[in-house]
C-alpha cells in the first residue's frame, strides 16, 4: 500500500520533471515502505487468526506479549521508585523510624494501584493476590489490606456462559445428562466455577466444576512473569513459587483430580478413618468427568468458616455481646472475607502481656471479658429463660400484650478439639501413611455438618487439586521429624532436616531448628521473638532458600491444618509434631526394613 503510493507519486514527479532525488534516497524510501506494508499485512493477518479462525497458537502468541507488557508498563515504574527511596536512604545512612515511614507512604501510595493491576490481569493475579494477603510475614500491611478484598473477588461466567461451558465440557446438551443445572455457581476460582446440578435416573445431588477457557494459557503466560517479578523483589521466595507452579500446573487436569479423588477415598476407607472420625470424601461420576469437568457426588455442609462464624455470632449475643466486640481487632470482618487471611501469625507481639497475639487464636476477648459474658449467658439460659417460660405460660397466657421474648441462649458446641483431631488424623494418614495428600485443606475445601441420627459433627473433605505424592523415603523423614519437634530433640530435628535437604553445610544448627518449629509446632511465647531475630540472619535467609521443592507442599498443608486449630481451639494452640507423632513412630517402626526409594 505504502510502496505503491510511493511509486505512484515518484512516477507522478517525475513526469512533472521534479528535481532528481538520488538512487540511494529512493531506494531507502521504497524500503521503508516495503517493511511498514510487511508490518500492516502481517498484524492484519495475525488479527484474523487470532480473532476470526481463533488459532491456538496466535492466541497463545499474543496473550504471551500482551500480558507481560501490561503487567511490565504498569509495575517497571513502581519498583524504579522503590530503588530510588532505597538508594537515596542508605546515601544517607537514614536511621530506622525514617526508613519506615518512608517505606509506609510508599506502600500506601501503591498497594491500591497493584490491586487495580491485579483485578484487570485477572487469572494467576487473583491466586498471587490472595496468597499475599494472608503473608503477614513477608508482605507489608498496607498491602495485605488492599489485597483482603481478593479472597471472594472472582467474579463468575454468566448463566448463559455457564450453560454453554458446561455443555462443551461434556460434549452433549445439559438436557442430555443432568434433570436441573444451576446456571448460578455457588462457588468461583481462579481456573474455574462450581455448580450444583440433579442427574438424570437416580436423581442423585451432584457438583459440576468447569474450567475457564484458557485458564491454562493464561496461567502459564502468567507464572514466568510472576517468577520474573518475584526473582527482582523477593528472590527468597523463588523456589517456593516454582513448587507453586509445579503443583498449580496439576490443578488443569481435572481427570487427575478425579482420580486422585478416588485414591484419597479409597485409601482412608480401606484404613477405616472414614468410619471412625466420620468424615465424607465425595464420589466421582467418572463416565461424565474428563479433564476440563469434575462431576462429584454433593456433600451436605456448610464451609468450616461459616459454620465457625455462626457459632461465634450465636454465643456472642448469648454473652450479650456482637461479634465484632467478641472478636477483637476486626478480626470478624477478616474472616467473613478470606478464612484464614485472619489466622495468619503475627510478627509482631502483643504488648499487653507479651505473648504473641497468634498464640490466643483469632483475637479472643481478654479473660476478663470472656468471664463476665460467661456470667450473662448462663443467668439467661438457666434462670432468665425458665424465668420467662414461667411467665408466658401464666400471666402471659392471659394476654400476649403481657408476654415475654425468651433470652438468647448458647448455641450448641462446635466440639471443636473432636474437630481438630480427625482433621490431623486423617491428614496425617494421608501425609505419613499413604505418602498421597491433599496440600490445600483450607475452611473453604472443608465442609461441616451435623449428623441427622446424634447431632454429632461431620467433616467433608473436597477440591482435591492439589494433591501430591511422596517417596517413601520422604515420608520417613518427615516422621523422624515430626518426632523430634514432639521431644524438642534439637539434634534429631536437625539431622532430619539436612537429610530432607533443607539449609545447607554452613547454615547454623540453631536457625534450622527455630524454622522448623515455627512452622511444625504450636506458637511459643518466645517463638517470634527469636524469628524477627533470626529473619535478619543471612544463615536464615539461606537456609529458606535451601528448602527442597518436595517439601514445600507438606508445609503449606501443615501450616493451614494449624490455622484450622487455631480457629476451632482458640485457646489450645495446636502442634501438628505433637498431633502426628503417634502416626510417625508407628510408620517408622512397622517400615523399618523398607528401603527409602
């Protein structure tokens, strides 16, 4: 196009007898054209690949330059300024509470502009939001704060989209296979949405997940970014998000969580934990699952949070007291919003009696308060409800102008040390015993009910897209490790540790042990002390960043079965060592001749 009106118009001159450009000129010009033609005819055809023929490679192409474009031309100018402030501080040797403050109206400045990257990127973003809002750790405050709102911010596909996703996932009409779909969720995730749906026949109750369209392309487009970003920000944590991506990788196979489903199921069955500790693994509908839809019997429940919640609210107002004055420090909304992004241990201690506030669970009254809504409860439910009984059955039976409203009363107990026990017993079976685990048992993967026959508590257990496998050699050093933490045996702890791979020759005895016991054991009153201190260690940096990948998974399950602990027992921290000891010395005594491979 380019060229030819270029030539046109040279034609034209010279027929006019312009002056003469030289050879070199012309030739330079029809060149440049010739490449802006190239440019022109090439972007025109890419669009129609990419939007008409909707060529998998072209979308994939594209998405792989725009994204990281986007994401590059938006946070490049936001760490510049974070190295500026850091360069002009140490220029001037400036003292702590300045270097601060500095960072604070930094970190004000940008958390809300990180969460609109985040909400317009969508996909991975979510997940990487989400993740660092419950990371008081290593994610400052202000940052958290904005991302909180991330933990229910996927918004779900339309009921026309849904039908359609779901019909293509089956590869028949709905009408085909199900009597009822709801088109309306009742759950949405980064890779995909949950619906509820009746079968045609047996009429049984089911759920449907779906997978989003490209959720996959996007999630690996996504995850070298985030590996490049986190390689700039925080390296410590690169080998944590490459096991992230490994495991997030496995999450797209939806046959492999199917199966995996089946073998969890299987396997506590076979052990009879189902029976004992009463816990539901739902069935696979296998000739209707396939790797883009799981299609798994409905288990009854409510999630743990909510169940949680509720309870809390109900013996709030028996105490006479709201839940947000029964749990401090806003706590109340943060669970309401992400589970445990609330449980999350601070760093930081409680002044009041200098005991950190993760070890009193999530931020319970003071002993004073809990004592005198102790006080309130039980008058109004042993005397003041019988008190208005009495009365309504007498003089207010004359008159319901003279009735009474009866007190609220305690709801019934959660039980919640029963609770914690199965959780850790079948969590443990799975981890020690079967070397097969689900690493992602967080409240919204964990469903609550009671038992119809003796208003006992019932767990079910979903999502099972996280699920990794151990050697036996692995789980026999994860159970020697267990052990030790249990004893406080520094030097077995230790040993196991090498012997799993974590730190390295030079890392110090001391700084390996306090790790391993902030993350494996229940909160000691000195515990975060001796992590700020040790946060700053170079050996302690190190030895993070010597934590084998295999390892990495056990941990997070680890971490969040001690959160749950934390929210049932608020008062009891529990130790996940303590709690598996009993499984581990039985694994390594009755495989004590098995060769670890």
């Amino acid at each position: 196009m380019f060229t030819l009106l270029h030539l046109t118009r040279t034609r034209a001159l010279t027929a006019a007898a312009a002056p003469s450009r030289s050879a070199v000129r012309r030739v330079a010009g029809i060149a440049g054209r010739v490449v802006a033609d190239t440019a022109v005819v090439g972007a025109a055809y890419v669009a129609y690949q990419h939007e008409v023929k909707q060529d998998p490679w072209y979308r994939k192409t594209v998405k792989g330059l725009v994204r990281p474009a986007q994401f590059w031309t938006r946070v490049a100018p936001i760490l510049a300024h974070y190295r500026y402030v850091q360069f002009k501080l140490d220029w001037t040797a400036a003292a702590e509470p300045e270097r601060d403050a500095a960072f604070d109206e930094l970190h004000e400045r940008y958390a809300p502009v990180a969460l609109a990257l985040i909400l317009d990127l969508r996909s991975l973003f979510i997940k990487f939001g989400q993740v660092c809002a419950t990371r008081a750790d290593v994610v400052p405050r202000q940052y958290r704060a904005a991302f909180a709102s991330l933990l229910d911010a996927v918004p779900p596909l339309t009921a026309d989209e849904s039908r359609l996703l779901a019909a293509e996932a089956l590869g028949r009409p709905l009408d085909e296979v199900f009597a009822e779909f709801d088109p309306v969720p009742l759950g949405s995730a980064s890779i995909g949405q949950a619906h509820v749906a009746r079968l045609k026949g047996d009429g049984r109750e089911v759920v449907v997940k779906l997978q989003f369209p490209d959720a996959e392309t996007l999630f690996d487009i996504d995850l070298t970014t985030a590996e490049q970003f986190v390689a700039l920000v925080q390296p410590q944590q690169l080998q944590f998000l490459r096991e992230m991506r490994k495991q997030i990788i496995t999450e797209f196979d939806f046959k492999r969580e199917a199966e995996s489903l089946e073998t969890v199921r299987a396997n506590l069955d076979r052990a009879g934990l189902l029976r004992e500790h009463r816990v539901a693994v739902p069935r696979v509908v296998k000739e209707l699952s396939n790797g883009r839809v799981v299609v798994m019997e409905r288990l009854p429940g409510t999630k743990l949070v909510d169940a949680v919640l509720d309870y809390y609210t109900g013996l709030a107002e028996a105490m006479g007291m709201s839940l947000d004055g029964f749990m401090a420090d806003g706590m109340a909304a943060k669970l309401r919003r992400g589970g445990l992004a609330a449980m999350t241990p601070p760093p930081s201690r409680d002044g009041a009696n200098g005991a950190p506030a993760a070890q009193r669970g999530p931020a319970m009254p003071s002993y004073r308060t809990l004592a005198r809504g102790a006080v309130h409860m039980y008058w109004n439910q042993y005397v003041g409800w019988y008190a208005a009984w009495a009365w309504n059955h007498t003089v207010g039976a004359a008159t319901s102008r003279l009735a009474v409203s009866y007190p609220v009363v305690a709801p019934p107990p959660l039980d919640g040390e029963s609770l914690v026990a199965s959780l850790f017993a079948v969590h443990g079976h799975q981890l020690l015993v079967d070397g097969f685990f689900n690493g992602d048992p967080h409240p919204g993967n964990i469903l609550l009910s009671r038992s119809p026959v003796d208003g006992h508590g019932e767990i079910g257990l979903i999502d099972y897209g996280q699920v990794k496998a151990l050697t036996t050699a692995q789980r026999h050093v994860l159970a020697r490790l267990f052990v030790a933490l249990a004893d406080e045996d520094r030097a077995g702890a230790v040993a196991a540790l090498r012997e799993a791979g974590v730190g390295t020759p030079a890392s110090d005895a001391n700084t390996l042990y306090e790790i391993a016991a902030v993350m494996l054991t229940a909160p000691r009153r000195d515990m975060w002390r001796n992590m700020e201190k040790l946060r700053k260690a170079p050996d302690a940096r190190e030895s993070m960043m010597a934590f084998p990948e295999w390892i990495m998974l056990p941990i997070r399950m680890t971490l969040l079965l001690r959160s749950l602990g934390m929210l049932l027992v608020p008062y009891n921290p529990v130790s996940p060592a303590a709690m598996w000891r009993p499984i581990a010395e039985r694994v390594l005594a009755e495989e004590a001749g098995e060769v670890g491979v």
